[in-house]
C-alpha cells in the first residue's frame, strides 16, 4: 500500500480504511494503494487481490466492487486514533469490544458484527505478531463471512 502515516489508515467502520472504500474498483484502488502483486479467485469465485505488504482486497463477484480489506502488521492501522497493531492485545480487543458491545469468537478470530471487523491471532496461549491480521467487511461482507459458522459469545478479560 502506497499510503505513509498512520492517521492514513484510520479504520472507519463499513467505510474502509485510509482513502480505500467499500464499493471501489479494483482500477479505484490500484490508482491509491499500487497494482497488486497477485490477482486470484476466491472461494466463491469472487476476484482477491494480494499486495507485497500483506494486503488482501476481495471483490463483490457482480458488482466488482471492493467488500472485504485484510491487513496484516506490515500496515500501520488505527481505530478511533489507536494504533491497533502497536496495542498490547487485550488493550486491541477491549477497544474494540467496547465499542460493538458483543463481540463472538469462531476458529480463533474474533468477530465485531457491528464494526465490520474480525481480528485473529490477537488472543490465546502462542500469540506471534507477524500472524496478526484485521479483517474489514461491508454490510454485505461481514454477513457472507459468518454464515455457516459456529460463532460464540466472546467473553473478554481484560
């Protein structure tokens, strides 16, 4: 991703992050975060970018319109001014568990319905940083996303 600080890549919740947008087209974001290092199909046959950073953008199969962003550590994130991956991980999801009020866990991501957003590798016994990865969906995305799967409550200890 071309963008340079953090306040660059501010999540905003079923909007994007940075100057990247739900609903862009795969030309709309090449022309801000750079052409993509690989271009696949995805499990539904929906197109998936990957960039050198880490970065996954996936793309609704009709419209071809961006509904899913995934970032690893590589991208300097921030929530509300907090950068999430300089967090400690408890401080990350406390934050963010705060503000969706009821977060589920499914296969170790934690899921946050009413922000869009899964995190993974942020809790559990073997916690390795370059593992860590933040998921964002449109409306549509987050629900496509967790159908089928077996999500229970989160119950956070801070």
């Amino acid at each position: 991703m071309k963008e340079a600080s953090s306040n660059e890549f501010e999540i905003i919740p079923f909007v994007g992050f940075g100057k990247l947008r739900f609903g862009m087209t795969p030309e709309d974001v090449a022309s801000i975060a750079g052409k993509p290092s690989i271009v696949d199909k995805g499990y539904l046959g929906d197109r998936v970018e990957y960039r050198h950073d880490n970065a996954v953008v996936s793309y609704d199969k009709v419209f071809n319109t961006v509904i899913h962003f995934g970032f690893g550590p590589k991208i300097d994130a921030s929530f509300k001014g907090k950068r999430i991956f300089q967090m400690q991980e408890s401080e990350a999801l406390f934050l963010l568990a705060q503000e969706d009020g009821s977060p589920y866990e499914c296969l170790g991501s934690i899921f946050f319905l009413k922000l869009g957003m899964a995190l993974s590798e942020f809790h559990g016994e073997y916690i390795d940083d370059s593992d860590k990865a933040i998921s964002m969906y449109n409306e549509d995305g987050i629900q496509r996303e967790v159908d089928g799967l077996d999500l229970k409550p989160f119950l956070f200890a801070k």
